[in-house]
C-alpha cells in the first residue's frame, strides 16, 4: 500500500501531497546542503515529481553541486522554507525535505553522501552506508 507523504512549509502558504513511492533517501553532507540548511546536513526523499502536488508558490534558486549538475531548491517565497530539490541528472525525480513532512517519521534514510565534506562534529549512523561523494541512485 502506498502512503501519502505530506507536507509543508512554515505559514502554511505552501504544501505538498505525494503519492508515489520513495526512490532513495540519505543525508546529504556537501557544503551545499550544509549552508542551505544551516545544518551538518540535508535530510530528504526523492520522489517521482509526476506524483506530487503542489499548492501555493515555489521559487526556486538554481546552483551547480559539486557533481557540477545543475540542482534547484524550491523554497516558500513568503516564510524561506525550503522544500523541494530538482537535481538535473536525476530529471524525473522530485526531493523532499525530510523535516517538511507532516509526519517526518515517515523518512528512513538509506545512505550517507558527501561524507568526504561532513562537518566534524557530525555524528552520523554508523549503520548507514557512506559515499564520500554521490552515488547511482535508480531513475
């Protein structure tokens, strides 16, 4: 059975409903997630963007990652919460920011990537599997 994710930003003003299965889950270490998140990493699901709804606007702010792909943030335009990533090689796959669900015990992640980057008072889940940099995630 599939579960709906859902979710939203801080006001409100944007919300989210998915109904497709997760592809892949991690924590992202780069400096980039680092610095969007104000956090040691970025936790987040990836999707099938055809599955999600979306209601409210989304900006989004494009930056190349340090796989040098093309990657967008989507991000509240009213309260700054980010939401969503579009990651160029991975077209047909939209990620959710973990901490956006309304049930954000619905994520499990799978992996650790960007540990070559971890800031070093991370603690990370020694059971998880690490790359130091990405990874092949399925399409």
């Amino acid at each position: 059975m599939t579960k709906i994710l859902a979710g939203g930003c801080l006001c409100g003003n944007v919300r989210y409903e998915s109904t497709g299965e997760v592809v892949f889950s991690g924590n992202c270490h780069c400096r980039d997630c680092q610095r969007t998140s104000g956090g040691a990493f970025t936790p987040a699901l990836f999707v099938p963007e055809k599955t999600v709804k979306i209601s409210g606007t989304v900006k989004y702010y494009e930056s190349t990652a340090d796989s040098r792909n093309k990657i967008s943030r989507g991000f509240c335009p009213n309260c700054g919460s980010q939401l969503f990533a579009k990651l160029g090689n991975f077209t047909n796959l939209l990620g959710l920011r973990a901490g956006t669900l309304d049930d954000p015990s619905l994520f499990k992640p799978m992996l650790d990537i960007y540990t070559s980057s971890a800031a070093h008072w991370d603690f990370m889940n020694p059971d998880l599997p690490k790359f130091p940099k990405a990874f092949q995630a399925p399409q």
